[in-house]
C-alpha cells in the first residue's frame, strides 16, 4: 500500500537535511517507518493477509538496515532521529 502523496510530502518536509532532499536516510527512513505503522493498522482488521506481512517484512529489513548504515555514518543524525520517529526503544 502507497502513501498518500500529501502525507508522503509532510513526511519529507519534516525530515529533509536540506531544501531540495528527497533521498536521504532521515527521509527514507521516515517514509517505510510511516508505511510500516499503516500496514501495522491493516494486519488489525486482515490477520490473514499474508502476502501483505511478506511486503511488510521486506519493509522492516529495509528499515533496518538504513538506520545501521546511518548509525555507522552518524550516530548524532541516527539518535535524533529515533527520538523523532520513537523507535528503538
């Protein structure tokens, strides 16, 4: 499931490092964090849905590995952004 493009906007206005970023790790991370909590909500009423759970899987992992890469790259950028999106304990 695709996010709407007005939430899809809000998200990358809220996230971007600078005016013209679309795809850095703050914003892409961001995006599947936004994906994944809509996906969450669907699994509440389609507990069987289980090509969609593959996809949010997929999604997850995805997720994951971003926020090593960024924490490898930029502990400071990685721990602000946790706190922002409340993940990660």
């Amino acid at each position: 499931m695709a996010l709407a493009t007005d939430v899809k906007k809000q998200t990358i206005l809220k996230f971007r490092v600078h005016k013209t970023d679309t795809g850095s790790p703050e914003v892409q991370i961001a995006i599947l964090s936004r994906r994944i909590a809509e996906l969450t909500e669907h699994f509440k009423t389609h507990g069987k849905d289980h090509h969609s759970r593959r996809g949010l899987l997929t999604m997850v992992a995805h997720r994951r590995r971003l926020l090593n890469y960024l924490k490898s790259r930029s502990p400071e950028r990685y721990q602000n952004l946790i706190q922002a999106l409340g993940i990660r304990r």
